[in-house]
C-alpha cells in the first residue's frame, strides 16, 4: 500500500495522458482521454481549455477508482503542456474562449 503518489499530466494536441506513479517512479496505472481540435478557418487551429479540464477530471477519478487508491495520498500533481509558444486565454462574457495552438 502506497501512502505518496504522483499524478502525472501530458496535455498533448488530441488526447490527455494521465499517470499514477508512486514515489520511486513506478507506473501504477495509465488513462488516456481525447478531446477535439478545432478548425476555424484555414491554416487555423484551437482547443477549447475546459476540454483540457473535462479530461484531468475524468482520467484522475478513473485512475483513482481503478487503482483503488485514496486521493489524499496524492502529494504531487505535474502538468506538461508541449507547446513552443505563449498559450494566451481570454474570457470574453464570462466564458473561457478556446485557446489558439496554430495559425
């Protein structure tokens, strides 16, 4: 029984990776979770951010009910965004506009 584990995000362009690892490294479980692309004109492309949100929170309590672990043992969360510029947000209204990835 583990009384520390890691959880581990990599916010890749189409899916969610999410690990559970204890503290020596061992990968205790794995969920992957897709979510869309869009395209709204050519050459142009946007992932909406509580789509990113939606996929944390349903790989994190599948992992969490599948290894049958206790969430308070999690000490530490990572999260690894792969992209090679600024991602800027903006709330326009009150909502979370989607965030550009190219164009």
């Amino acid at each position: 029984m583990f009384d520390k584990l890691i959880l581990s995000y990599d916010i890749g362009t189409t899916y969610l990776k999410t690990g559970l690892l204890d503290t020596k490294f061992n990968i205790l479980g794995v969920e992957l979770e897709k979510y869309p692309v869009y395209f709204p004109k050519k050459g142009y492309a946007e992932q909406d951010p509580l789509d990113w949100w939606k996929a944390v929170v349903k790989t994190t309590n599948q992992l969490i009910e599948d290894e049958n672990v206790f969430s308070g043992f999690i000490k530490l969360y990572k999260y690894n965004k792969k992209i090679h510029r600024n991602l800027n947000l903006k709330i326009v209204r009150g909502r979370l506009k989607r965030a550009m990835i190219k164009g």
